[in-house]
C-alpha cells in the first residue's frame, strides 16, 4: 500500500502481505514480526539441488521450481541467477531466505575496457514487483549499451550529449556517461510506469514499482545514477568504501532536517522509500554523478538485501575485501557476498555487481598488428 507522511513514500505493512504469507514468507518486511501459520521457504543448495519445504522431500525440486512429491511450487529459475562478465564484472542475484520469491533483478552487459550494470529490487508492496524490476533493468540496461566512450568523438551531426547536465559539478571526460544513466534510467521510469495498464487489472490498483541504481564504465570513466535506496559503493584500493549514492528514505529524509540519526534509523519506518519507479510516482527525477578513476578500485551495486546487514561502512568494507581477497573471480567474489547475506539471515533477495575500474595510465595502450 501506499500512504502520506513527511514525504511521499512506499511502505509495506502486515496488512499486505497475504500473498507472501500463502507462499511460505515467515517475517513482515518492515516491522519484523512473524507471521504465523506459515512455511520456512529454503534457499537452493550450493550444488542446485533443493529439499522441499512443505514436504521435506530431499533434492526432489525439478528444474521448473516444482517438487516432484507433493507437487508443490518450491522455486523458481529466477531464485538464483549469475552472469559472469570474467576480469571486467559479475552479478549475483538471489532469493534469500525469507521471500518466496526473487524481486530483485539485475543486468550486466561487458566489453573492451566497458561495462553497463543495472540493479532493480522491487517494492514488495506492489503488485507484481518482480515484473517491476525485471522490465527496469532490460530497458536501463538496453538503453546504456548506446553510451559512448567519453574519450571519442561524437559521431557527426549529434547534438552535444551533456546539455542536459547543465550545472551538475562533474569531469567533463566522465559527464556524458551520466547523462546516458539518466536517459536509461527515464526510459526504465516509462516501461514500469506501463505495467499498470498491461496485464494483469490488478497492477492498475497497486502499481508495479522498483528501485533502480545503473552505472556505466567507459575505461576509467563512470557515469552512475539511481532512485530508491539501493546503493551503489566505489572501494579504493586502500581506506573505508564510500557510499556513493543516497538512499530515497524516509531516514535519510527526517536525518536531513535534523532528526538524531540514530532515532530515525531506529524508527519503523527508517526503510521507506521516497522515490521509486512505477505509475504512481509521479515524475521521476533520477540523481546522476560521474567521475574519473585516479586509482584503480571496485564499483559495488547492491539491493537492501546486502547493505542492511552492513549499514557501518568499515564493516561493509572488510567484508567486501575479504570477499574479492578470498575469491579466485568477480564472480567468486559476488557469491561469497550472496553466501555472506544468506547466512547473515537473508531476510530479502539478495543483489550485487562487482565492476573494476582501473584509472587511464593503468589500461593497456592499444596495439595495431601489421
């Protein structure tokens, strides 16, 4: 549901949750409180093999999320997914261990000294979120494969792509990419928006909403943007991570007019969010940044699902590094993030992206084979 407070904002009650409590979740999103005369819903194994939760049948979950038992739905493909960019970046999204469902969605897309990631997570509250998020990272994702290296020539005839940034405090090598976040982000703000009048009727009466946060890395130039509160973080290779996003919360909100961060951290309503993509959000004014690596580093994107675990940023750093130290890959690395949320107590789905970025002297020069 929806309802007014200091600011607008989407939060989810006890009193919406009687699809989740059909389906197995055991927790009310916002205050906590179990819900009774439910079903725990375990997360799939390590080697993809799922022991039923309603009959406890073991490794008897087929491949379309179904025990072959009792019949029951156990899991869906999009429980778990990975994409797998080597050297250049990887994501990892999961259902946890509490949702009956994943509403988190992601998209990665990698080249040359380039990459384009999206992370949506999907207002719960809503109907159909999931839809939500998977709708917002295709077409953010889609649109950002057009942005171009900063460091080229526009093609001929194209109108200066930073007009549109008038006034943001930016590197002009990193600026353009920025503005190629915000049309993405624009165009996944329309294609969630249309969901409410597609489908199935009820989305026109609890609009399918999500967040967003998308970055692009053109060499050593990002250009990141975001609505919502899920996060995007730049590790250096020395010193605490820093958030480079801020959350669309009700907290950051109170926070900002001078409420004890502790108090409004503290309040039920901390997590509610401000902004988000959907129908209902009126228009949607997506933040955008952009810089220039000097140093060689990380781009870490992730969904509540991650960071609420680590809200203390040198905690979120040691985990982070222990998971990039320890792993062989990015994708290692993510898993282990994943692993990490899960075992921390997976009370939601579960994203993250890792993107390195290495500053300009340190990409190899281009060679010309004669």
């Amino acid at each position: 549901m929806r309802e007014a407070a200091t600011a607008p904002m989407i939060v989810t009650e006890c009193t919406a949750c009687e699809d989740e409590r059909a389906a197995g979740a055991t927790f009310c999103e916002v205050c906590g409180r179990k819900l009774a005369g439910t079903v725990e819903v375990e997360a799939p194994a390590a080697d993809g093999k799922q022991e039923c939760a309603h009959c406890g049948a073991a490794g008897s979950v087929g491949e379309d999320g179904y025990c072959q038992e009792c019949g029951m739905m156990a899991g869906r493909s999009r429980d778990h997914l990975e994409a797998d960019g080597g050297v250049a970046g990887a994501a990892v999204s999961d259902r946890g261990r509490r949702h009956h469902r994943n509403e988190d969605a992601m998209w990665l897309a990698v080249g040359v000294d380039a990459a384009d990631v999206v992370v949506s997570d999907g207002v719960s509250a809503s109907y159909d979120p999931d839809a939500a998020s998977d709708i917002a990272v295709r077409t953010a994702g889609e649109l950002l494969a057009g942005a171009r290296h900063p460091d080229q020539p526009p093609p001929a005839g194209n109108p200066d792509e930073t007009a549109d940034l008038e006034g943001l405090e930016q590197p002009v090598g990193a600026v353009g990419l920025a503005g190629s976040v915000a049309h993405a982000i624009a165009g996944a703000a329309a294609a969630v928006a249309s969901l409410a009048h597609t489908g199935d009727p009820r989305r026109a009466a609890a609009n399918p909403a999500c967040t967003i946060v998308a970055a692009a890395v053109r060499g050593p130039h990002v250009g990141y943007g975001w609505v919502g509160d899920s996060r995007i973080y730049w590790l250096g290779p020395d010193g605490v991570a820093q958030q480079l996003t801020e959350d669309d919360s009700w907290a950051t909100h109170v926070i900002a007019l001078g409420v004890d961060p502790v108090t409004a951290m503290n309040d039920p309503k901390a997590h509610a969010i401000t902004a988000w993509l959907g129908a209902d959000a009126g228009p949607v004014a997506p933040r955008v940044r952009s810089f220039t690596a000097t140093e060689p580093g990380h781009l870490v994107l992730c969904s509540d699902g991650l960071w609420n675990y680590l809200p203390d940023p040198a905690d979120f750093t040691r985990v982070v590094r222990d998971c990039l130290d320890g792993a062989t890959t990015l994708l290692g690395a993510a898993r282990a993030l994943t692993a990490y949320a899960n075992a921390a107590g997976g009370a939601d789905n579960i994203t993250v992206a890792l993107v390195p970025v290495r500053p300009v002297n340190d990409l190899e020069p281009e060679t010309t084979e004669v």
